[in-house]
C-alpha cells in the first residue's frame, strides 16, 4: 500500500529531537524555528512532559467520555488560571478544525443562524465548515460551498458591519493573528470593534487562537493584546506539545445540554496529561514572557540587518515578506545551515520556533540569515 501523496516533502528524516533542535538519520543536527507548524510549544522531549505522559500511560491510555476523567478537569482549572480566562467553559477535542467545527456549531445552536464571517487570507481548518470560511478555494470541494460563508477584507468594519446588517449572520470567526495567511495582524481596535457589532447584531464572536494561542504571541491568546472578551475561543496546535489536543473556551452564557457536541477521543488520558504538562512547563519556565523578550530581540535585530523586507509579527509569531520569492533563501537556511523556518506564498517566511528558543539560538539564526540574504541579495543586484 502506497500513502496518499498530498505533502511535498524534504529529504530529511528526523528521528530524535530536544528543546529547539533536530536530528535526521544522519546525524546532522538542525535549529527548529517551525516547531512542526507551530506546534512545539514547550520544546522538543521535554522532561516533564515525557514523563507525565509516560507515567499516565502506564496507568490508563484512554476511556470514553462516558465516565469521570479527574484529568479534564484539573486541564481546565490550570488553563484558566494561566490563561486568565477562568469564568470560561471548556469543551475538549482533537484538533484546530475540530475546535472550529465545533465553535461554528455552538455559534448556530445558540443564535438560530446559518451565516459566518470570516477574513481574506484567514485560515480556519480542512474539515466542512471550517474549510468554507478558509480563504483558499483550491482546499474547498465543491461540497462545501455554501451560501453561509462571507470572506470579507481584513480589517475592514464597515464592510463588516454591513454584512451583519442583514440579520442572518451567526458569528464572526477571526485569527487572534493571521498565520498561514502570512503573520498579519488586527488594526488596534478592529477586535473591539468587531465584539461591539456582534452585540449590536445579536451574534457571536469567534477567535481563532490555533495558532496564534499558547503564549506564541507574547501573551497566552494574542486578542489579549486588545481588552475584547470574545464568546468562543478555539485552541489547539501549542496545547499538547504535539499530542493531538484540541479545545474550546465558551464564555458562562451558553448553557450546555446533553448531546450538544461530543468527541470520542477528545479530552481522553493521555491528551490531558500532555495538556497537563504544557501547562506545568509554560508556568515554570515563564515561556510567555519569553516568547515576547526573544520574538522582540529577533524582531529588532531582522530590522537592523536590512530595511529591505517587511517585518511582522508579535512574540514568536514572526513574518518577513520579501520582494522576491524566497524558495531559495529558506532552502539555503535548511540545507547549509541546518535552520528549519515555515513560509507562506511565495514571498514570506515564518518563523514559529518553540516558546524556549534562548537568545543565543536566535542569534545562530540571525548570523545564517544575514549571510544568506547577503548573498542572495547580492546575485539579484547583479541582474
């Protein structure tokens, strides 16, 4: 049996991992400034986390949701004392389109609509509903195109406010910062504006923190750069480490019967452990704070190097949008120096390392990156 070819790959194999780094099967060693689409939150093998999960396993891997599982909720009192927001409810699941899924379906339960906003160059998820609110029709079968989903620009209230004028709308879901799209992010004030409308308007405001979520910003959601209290929170990709973990926050309002949602695997043992874990790490090792100091520190010594590319970002959420395609620049990054970084389109690349990455390995980046860029910089100059 063949797997089913949908990723194009690098021909590197990893097979051992710690903190921010790497190892293929050739022993060469890498700095991970991807955290495997920015889902390395804590480091790689962390020790805590290794053997929460270890030692849960020993005990018990799974059992249904149709029994008490003490883990769940000690998950959620951690969550939100750290993330502060405790007066929220917590529904656990898999994944980030799951949360979403979920979220859309909560949205719709409660106002009685059918119709969501979402942004240009948001993405939202793979699955039904979320997919038709992704800005990316080459994802969207035709299957889930409907007449429920309005993309609108980004940042754009009056545009916005219009479309909710109609009444039909059920909720607005954006990211608390683009990622996919390119690291892009709310006008101060746009958040605001859009909780002030979904009150006006009688529906719900949904914020995508899958990404952009678990201190990645440099606080624990990155609305919370705003005072917005949004309905919904959806999280999933720092939330396990790379244990598939998925969540959502729903504000005290929104009563919960039996059957509303569910999950088979959301929420078992082994998931919360590792959730469990996250938490202890971020808390201990105060990964917010760092996660702002070093994106910061990256972020000024990325604008002292050149002037020549747009910078972008907030904690360790970072874009940088060249004038040219950067294939080369990243694979030059990868194969000489041993650096992993993300990209999206053909002209930005993101960086989403874990939230410990220290200041001597930025600084490892930054000293590959000007070489780089110098080099690169210097054939097209040539042309």
């Amino acid at each position: 049996m063949k797997l089913f070819d949908v990723y194009p790959l690098f021909n590197i194999t990893p097979i051992k991992a710690k903190g921010c780094n790497v190892w293929d099967s050739n022993g060469k060693k890498y700095l991970d400034l991807y955290g495997g689409h920015a889902v390395i939150s804590i480091g790689h093998s962390h020790p805590h986390y290794v053997e929460k999960i270890s030692d849960q396993l020993s005990k018990i891997g799974f059992y249904s949701n149709s029994v008490q599982n003490p883990l769940q909720t000690e998950l959620a009192e951690k969550l939100g004392e750290i993330s502060g927001c405790n007066d929220y409810q917590f529904f656990l699941c898999n994944s980030g389109a799951e949360a979403n899924e979920n979220a859309i379906k909560l949205a719709s339960f409660v106002t009685g609509k059918k119709k969501f906003i979402s942004y240009k160059k948001g993405f939202h998820g793979r699955t039904s509903a979320a997919v038709a609110l992704t800005d990316n029709p080459k994802i969207i079968a035709p299957v889930n195109e409907t007449a429920n989903s309005i993309i609108l620009p980004f940042n754009d209230i009056e545009t916005t406010e219009k479309a909710l004028s109609k009444g039909d709308v059920a909720a607005i879901i954006v990211e608390g910062i683009q990622g996919i799209g390119g690291i892009n992010i709310p006008k101060k004030g746009f958040l605001n504006k859009l909780k002030a409308l979904t009150e006006k308007y009688e529906c719900l405001l949904i914020l995508d923190e899958i990404q952009s979520g678990y201190g990645r910003s440099g606080r624990f959601f990155a609305f919370q750069y705003s005072n917005v209290k949004p309905d919904l929170i959806t999280m999933a990709k720092g939330m396990g480490n790379g244990f598939p973990v998925g969540g959502v926050l729903i504000q005290p309002e929104i009563k919960p019967w039996y059957g509303m949602l569910g999950t088979t695997f959301g929420g078992n043992h082994l998931a919360c452990a590792a959730g469990i874990a996250v938490l202890d790490v971020i808390q201990k090792e105060s990964l917010v704070a760092n996660s702002e100091m070093v994106g910061n520190y990256l972020m000024q010594k990325l604008g002292e190097i050149s002037s020549d590319y747009e910078i972008r970002g907030k904690g360790l959420m970072i874009g940088l949008e060249f004038k040219f395609p950067i294939k080369e620049l990243r694979q030059k990054l990868l194969f000489e120096f041993g650096i992993f970084t993300g990209v999206s389109g053909q002209n930005i690349i993101r960086l989403l390392p874990p939230l410990n990455l220290t200041i001597n390995e930025a600084d490892q980046f930054l000293k590959a990156f000007e070489k780089v860029y110098a080099d690169i910089s210097a054939v097209l100059n040539e042309h």
